[in-house]
C-alpha cells in the first residue's frame, strides 16, 4: 500500500485522517466507550485506505499508465505502449484504443519517413535547380543541384527574403511576375562563374491552395549550355554547308555561262573551263558524300561491319597512293607497324580513318616535311599514332578540332581539296568503335593524332 503515501493519493490519505481525527475528537466527550470509538474510527479510516488503494488500481493507474503512454506518443514515439493487467472493460477499451491508435501512427510515421526520404531524393537528384518561395517572399527550400549551380550553403538561403540572396535579377523579375500574372513564367541567362560562363533557363511555377489562391512559386533552373552551343554549331553548319556550296556552284555556273556565250569556240578556253567545272563537280561530289557518311555514323541504327582484319593487308591496300602523294609534295612517310597484327572492327570504316589521318597530315605538312605512322597493339587496343611536322594547331582550336567543317588554315583546305569533314567523320567512326582518340600539337613543330581501338 505504498503508493498511497505518495503524491497524489498522499493528500487525500491526509484529508481521510484529517477528518477521522476530527470526528473523534467532535464526539469524543460524548461517548463513554472510548476504545469502542477508536475502534470505530480506525476501522473507517482503513476501510477508506482500502477504497481508496482498489479506486487507484481499477481506475487512477491505469489512467496514469494512458496518460503516460499518449504523453510519449505526443513526443514522437510511436511505439510505445499500454499493457495493464485488468479486468475492468472500460479500461481494456481504453487500453486497445490507445495501442491502436500507436500502431497507426506509427504506420503513418513511417509512410511518412518514406516519402519524405523519397521526396527529397527525388528533389535533390533532379537535374534542375529548385527554389520554394511562400507568398511573403521566403525561401523554404533549395535543391543540391542549384547549389552547384550558384554556390553557397543551404542554410545561407533557407528562411531568407528571395531578393536578398538571389543575386540574379532574372530571379527576382520572373517571382514577380509569377505572383503578378498567377501563371508560368519564363526565361533565360548568362552566368559567369569566374571564367566559365554558363546559360540557364528559369521556370516559375505558381502554387495554388484549395481556394485557388496563389500561396507560393517554385523555381525551377536548367542548365542549357550545352543546347546554347549545338544551337551555335547547328547554325555554323548550315552556313558552311551554304559556303562550301556556294563556291563551286558559282564557279560552275560562270564557267558554263561563259562556254554558252562563245567561249566553247576556243578549244583550249573550253578545255581549261570544263577542266575547272569538273574538279568544282568532283568537290561538291566529296563534300556530299563526306556528309552522308557523317550522316550515318550518326544513325542511332547504325551496325559496324565487324570482321577480323590483318593489318599488313590493309596497310598494302592504304599506304601506296597516298605514298605517293605525300612524295609528290616531297614528304618522307614512313610506317612502321606491329608483325602478324590482328584485329576485329568494321574493315572499310578504319580504311577511312587511316586515309583520312595520312592526308589531313599531307594537307598541312609543308614541302619536305615528314610523316611518321606507327601501329602497335596494348593489351587492350590497337594504338594507331600519326605524327607529322606540319603548322600545328594552337591550344585554343585544339577543343573545336572535330566540329565539321572546322579548319586550322582555310585557305589551304580549300586549295588541297579538303571537306572540312575529315577528322569529323575519324572521330565518329573511333566512337561507334568504343575507342578513343586524342590530339597532341605544338604550333610550328607539328601533330601527333593518337587513335585507340578495341582489340
């Protein structure tokens, strides 16, 4: 009976004896039979003990034991629990209610756990930058990628007016507007960071409440640099493909203007004429066929000829014209390749790229210059390196090497009859080869193109 000399029942133990106490001494001058009234009185007080402990345990306990299980659960355990032996109903009731309702918001708490885990992966493994701005302008939540993006930690934007750390005045014109005009709003800019410089397109998004009132805006970053430059190199192309065009076709059509005119009468005119008409032909025909190659090496669909190939054969079948051409120009090339060399890729693409490599190293090699062609196996790839003493390339072409219709010197290019295409169209087939290629230079002294395929 311990506990019932502890708070709270201390108190009404005290009330109990107060008033036994007091009752005896209120009739204690009247009653002759002293011991039978201390008797009296001692009885109704353990009587009333004995209420007082069986009202604690069926009722006052189990109450205390409810208050301290939903306690624990208003602090976020949900699994904490009511076990209480008894055999009052209403208790039991309690009981299964206050365990169910644990189990179900421990099942809630869990759901929950589980979309917020989701929600911020997803939120912070999106590929834009995310900003969430409430009505009043605060910030309540920025992604990782938009971190990346401009810098900074989380907590420096979290909890702050948007116009205060949003450097960007892009930023602060599309919040407005999306508040202003309660819709989509648009829009792009140049970022410089340091010496990089970077496009990005913004997307605000306003947030709607059930009463179909603007609470907030989402912003939403994309990094477009890389749109931005194949929207350049696709205009680039388009022009160039217009100028190497435009080149021929004129001469072609001022040379058979002037035959139509008389000067077919003058044999040797004629023949000079229709010689140049067809050499401007013969280069449009390249120019087209080198872009239909481009063309298909760029075809998701498009299936390598595989076979095995033996080096010394293709050499054989390479090497010899272009031998002489480059001695036709008093270039010493020389080639020095791995004996019994086997290989499997597509025979006919990887003649293309030796063809295209040797002559592009014979287009800007000057007289009596030297070309080197070296073929040797890893233990992975076949290294295929061409070096020659040609102008070299500066540091800042090197990067734009491969985009089609780049040229280093574009008058010689055009006088040697080169496309444009050729290293291109190398760098196309190496790719759908799985291999790799890289390009060493130094302007004055030479290039040294390394070309590495799978065995």
């Amino acid at each position: 009976m311990k506990e019932l000399f502890q708070a709270p029942l201390l108190k009404y133990v005290l009330i109990a004896l107060g008033i036994v106490v007091f009752t005896g001494v209120g009739v204690f001058p009247f009653i002759e039979n002293k011991v039978i009234l201390i008797i009296i009185l001692l009885t109704y007080f353990v009587a009333f003990l004995l209420f007082l402990r069986s009202f604690y345990a069926l009722y006052l306990l189990p109450l205390k034991k409810a208050t301290t299980t939903i306690t624990k659960m208003e602090q976020g355990n949900y699994r904490a629990r009511m076990h209480f032996s008894t055999n009052n109903e209403i208790i039991e009731q309690l009981m299964y209610k206050i365990n169910s309702l644990a189990r179900h918001l421990s099942e809630l708490s869990i759901q929950e756990k589980m979309h917020s885990e989701q929600l911020f992966t997803l939120i912070n493994n999106s590929s834009s930058g995310l900003i969430l701005i409430d009505e009043k302008g605060y910030i309540h939540l920025v992604n990782q990628q938009f971190l990346d993006m401009f810098g900074g930690r989380e907590k420096e934007y979290k909890g702050q007016i948007y116009h205060n750390v949003l450097r960007e005045e892009k930023f602060h014109r599309i919040v407005q507007q999306v508040f202003l005009y309660e819709k989509n709003i648009k829009d792009e800019f140049l970022y410089y960071s340091g010496i990089h410089k970077r496009y990005y397109e913004v997307v605000g998004t306003p947030i709607f409440n059930k009463k179909n009132r603007v609470k907030g805006a989402v912003l939403a970053t994309y990094d477009i640099t890389e749109l931005k430059r194949l929207e350049v190199m696709r205009k680039d192309f388009v022009a160039n493909v217009s100028h190497e065009l435009r080149t021929p076709i004129t001469s072609i059509t001022g040379f058979a203007e002037t035959l139509l005119d008389g000067g077919i009468e003058d044999p040797d005119a004629a023949k000079e004429f229709l010689s140049i008409i067809h050499k401007e032909s013969k280069r449009m025909q390249l120019l087209i066929e080198d872009l239909l190659t481009l063309s298909k090496l760029e075809d998701e669909n498009f299936q390598l000829v595989l076979n095995k190939i033996t080096l010394s054969d293709l050499l054989q079948e390479v090497i010899p014209p272009l031998k002489i051409r480059a001695e036709k120009k008093g270039l010493a090339l020389t080639v020095q390749a791995e004996e019994d060399l086997n290989f499997k890729a597509d025979q006919e693409r990887i003649k293309q790229i030796f063809i295209n490599l040797i002559d592009n190293a014979i287009h800007y090699t000057p007289d009596g210059g030297k070309i080197d062609v070296e073929v040797f196996s890893t233990s992975k790839y076949v290294h295929l390196k061409v070096s020659d003493t040609g102008i070299g390339i500066t540091e800042k072409e090197l990067p734009r090497i491969f985009e089609r219709f780049y040229r280093v010197d574009r008058a010689r290019s055009r006088n040697t009859g080169g496309t444009g295409l050729g290293l291109a169209i190398v760098k196309h087939i190496v790719e759908v080869h799985k291999g790799n290629i890289d390009i060493e230079s130094e302007v004055g002294k030479g290039t040294t193109v390394h070309v590495y395929l799978p065995k």
